[in-house]
C-alpha cells in the first residue's frame, strides 16, 4: 500500500456526468454537468465539485407505459421475461 496515486484496480475514476435542472434554464430540459465525486457508499455520493448546494439533480425520468394488448396483457412477471408457462 502507499500513496502512490494510482487507482486500484476496478476503481472508477471520479468523475461522472449528471443532468441539472437550472431556474435559468429557460427550456426546462436537462443540462449535462461534468462533477468529480468523493466518497460514496452505493447509496449516497459526495460531490467534491461541479455543484453548488441546492441544485437540482435529474435522478431517474418517468415515462408512460405503453398500452397493453393481446391475451397475455396484464399476466406478465413485474421481474420482466414474460408471461408464466405451465
């Protein structure tokens, strides 16, 4: 061990994109921000730099389900493959 500097192994580096929502932004979409991260325990994440405290964040996007047709409609897995076969 060390401080060498170097990554470990499987390590990613610390910088991600995120989308903001600005209250300048007068289109209302998404703006693609660059940040670097810190620490991060797979459910929180601190953001070292690239966003100021109260900034929104896009952290997931809601669509419309398509309308369901056919016989199987409404008997599929909410796990996804399909419908059960016996």
């Amino acid at each position: 061990s060390g401080g060498s500097g170097q990554r470990v192994r499987g390590e990613r580096p610390p910088i991600r994109t995120v989308h903001t929502l600005a209250s300048t932004n007068s289109t209302g979409k998404p703006v693609a921000r660059q940040i670097k991260i810190g620490i991060s325990d797979g459910v929180s994440t601190e953001v070292v730099e690239g966003l100021e405290e109260g900034e929104l964040v896009v952290v997931g996007l809601i669509s419309p389900e398509p309308p369901k047709t056919g016989a199987a409609a409404g008997q599929t897995s909410p796990l996804g493959g399909g419908a059960r076969r016996f």
